[in-house]
C-alpha cells in the first residue's frame, strides 16, 4: 500500500505552486520509503534467522553487537542545537520519549539478563563497529547537514520496529521470560508510530521551507541503508554462516 503523507501544505487554498511542490515532495518521499522496506537491510536473512532458528548465545552475541551502538537519545541531541526552528520543539519531544521510557536501562537490563543465560562472551571488532555506527557518531554530526541526519534518522526508525519484533520472537520461542524483553515491546510497539512522525513532522515541514534538502535527505537515507546492509552480510558470512544457509 502507498504510504500517505499528511502535509499541512496542500489543500483548497494551497497557491498552484505549492501544491505541485509538496505533490513532488510526496512522490519523493514515498519512493525512498519504498527503497526502505524492501532494502535488504530492512529484509535480511540474519534477522529471520535470529527470529527462527538461533539459539538464545546466539541472539544474546548480537545483541551485544546491537549494544555498542551509541544510546540513541544522546545521537538525536548531537543534532538538536542543529534543527531549524519548524522542527527543534517535535525532535526535542522525541528525545524526552526517549530518556522518559529509559530506553538506554532496559536495553542494559536486558543483555544482562541474557548474559545470565550463556556462557561464552562475545568478540566485537571495534573497526566494523566504527563504520556501522557513523551515523550516530559525533563525526557525522560535524560533516553532514541536517537532511543527511533526518534520511538515517527516518529509515532507522522505519527498520526498528520489524528487526525488534524478529529478535523478540527468536527469544520467546526459546523460552526466555518475557520480563527483561520490555525494551523489544516498547520499540515495536512505538517505532513504526516514530517513523511517520519522523516523516510528517520533521523532513515534511522542512521540505516545505527548504526543499533542495531533498537530496541530502535522500543520501542520508541510501547511507544507512549502504552502512546497514553491508554489515548484515558481514555478519551474516563470518558469524553465523551455517545458520543463514539452513534459513534460506
């Protein structure tokens, strides 16, 4: 189904110009989320692996791989001082849904629960990680503008929810309490909801007043899912290779 974009740009008195632009705007950004959900970032066989046939050390391993990524709020606030004025109130909003749901304690609750379930400690390359998490680095921060920073924004929290719900399934189906997976429920529960508010009242109404962004929104969207995608098939070759065979 397309998506429907709510814009508050078109309408009965909306001047012919303007519509024909958010007309675009939506087109636009209707094909980049297209691209998102059918990426394979988005659609990989590590996840449907993780959710089918992983065992609980292997999900909990990357887990710890998901972990070192920087805490999401503390990445949305390296852009907060950055955001235009049409947008600064609705990104410091999810920043304190962020921290307000502890985000960052439940994920810790969680992995140490699973860490309480294994043995054997997980081997993280640190260069692998660095280049997975530039995105949510202070250096991206300082290179790139805020279109670049709303495109990985926008498909992070498109991806979220599904990968959530998959690794979720993957840790009930081999029995692990409920309990500790609080931070699973809250992010498939709310994250596809974060995506349209992304979406409708960030890049929308930034469009709308400076529409040439549309490419760095387009690059920021391409560089995580490039980021994304190569790790997944990274990951998927060196550290679980004969599970992802038996998947597909």
């Amino acid at each position: 189904m397309t998506p429907v974009i709510d814009s508050q740009a078109s309408g009965p008195g909306t001047p012919p110009r303007a519509a024909f632009t958010d007309a675009l705007t939506r087109a636009a950004l209707e094909r980049l989320e297209l691209q998102i959900t059918r990426s394979y970032a988005h659609n990989s066989l590590l996840y449907s692996t993780l959710e089918n046939l992983a065992d609980v050390e292997t999900i909990t391993h990357f887990m710890h791989w998901d972990g070192a990524q920087p805490p999401f709020a503390r990445y949305l606030r390296l852009w907060l001082p950055r955001a235009p004025d049409c947008i600064r109130r609705e990104l410091g909003d999810h920043i304190n849904i962020e921290e307000n749901q502890r985000h960052s304690e439940l994920f810790t609750e969680m992995l140490r629960h699973l860490d309480s379930l294994v043995s054997s400690e997980t081997d993280l390359d640190q260069d692998r990680l660095a280049e997975l998490n530039y995105t949510f680095s202070e250096r991206c921060a300082e290179e790139r503008d805020i279109g670049f920073f709303l495109g990985g924004f926008w498909a992070t929290e498109i991806m979220s929810a599904k990968r959530c719900l998959q690794i979720y399934r993957g840790l009930r189906r081999n029995r692990v309490a409920d309990g500790p997976l609080e931070y699973f429920r809250i992010h498939f529960d709310s994250d596809e909801a974060h995506s349209r508010v992304v979406r409708d009242r960030m890049i929308v109404p930034v469009l709308q007043r400076t529409p040439y962004l549309l490419g760095a929104i387009r690059h920021g969207v391409h560089d995580r899912l490039s980021r994304s995608g190569a790790y997944v098939m990274w990951y998927e070759m060196t550290r679980l290779p004969s599970l992802v065979e038996e998947s597909s």
